[in-house]
C-alpha cells in the first residue's frame, strides 16, 4: 500500500467507493487500521494526563470501544489450552473452543454474573462432564 507517514502524528489514509478505510497514523511507530464505520481520516484533540493530543477518530473509537476485541484473547491467554507439541489443527480446534468460553463468559457477565473466569470455566466443565459421561455398571 501507499501510505507514508514519517513523523509522529502525521495521518494518512484512502478509502474505497464501498465505505473502507484504510488509514495509517504515526504515534510511535506507524499503526495502520481499516474501519467500515469511518469514511475520512478526522482527527480529534484527546488530553491523557493534562497533555493535548491529536488522534485520528478511528483510533479513539477503538480505544474507548473495542477493548473487548483485546480482552478475550488477554483472557484466553490466562488459560491456555494449546500444548507445543500438538498438531496444528488441534491447535485451531483448541483456539476456536478457548475464544467460544470466553465469549460465553462475556455473556454471563453482560447478563450480570458474578463469576470469575476460573469459577467460570470450573462450572462449565463440571455441567460439561454431567451433561456427556456415562456412568459405569
């Protein structure tokens, strides 16, 4: 793609005729995003510890309301399931199951549950194991 940004706080950004936006922002290091929700590159002044800056809406969008994108794979990540020496398809079985609990986890909290995830997953696993075995004779 052709987007420069060189220096700090220099944006840059295209769009297509469908509604993309593809836009690329240098704060440290350049960050590139693409949003359907945005359609210009507009930047607002944000303040962070009494210090004016000017971020690209896209970034404060993100910022404020997609934490969630980051913070289930923060928690997948508190309890990993994927061993190294698996193949890679159970590797992506196993991944697809870990983001599945926890979004059923972000549900038990939007509908205001009170469990923590471990309680959580301890719960599920033991109405799993009722649910599926089979007694002995």
């Amino acid at each position: 793609m052709d987007l420069q940004t060189k220096k700090r706080g220099n944006v840059d950004f295209r769009s297509s005729p469908t509604g993309m936006l593809c836009l690329q922002w240098c704060d440290k290091k350049p960050i590139t995003m693409l949003s359907m929700v945005h359609s210009s590159g507009s930047v607002i002044d944000t303040s962070q510890r009494g210090v004016v800056r000017t971020k690209p809406k896209v970034v404060v969008d993100y910022n404020i309301g997609m934490k969630g994108v980051d913070l289930s794979d923060q928690q997948a990540q508190s309890y990993p399931t994927v061993w190294k020496s698996i193949r890679w398809y159970k590797k992506v079985l196993f991944y697809l199951l870990d983001m599945a609990v926890i979004n059923a986890f972000c549900v038990h909290k939007a509908l205001g549950g009170k469990l923590t995830l471990l309680d959580f997953r301890s719960v599920l696993n033991r109405g799993m194991m009722q649910e599926y075995t089979r007694e002995r004779k």
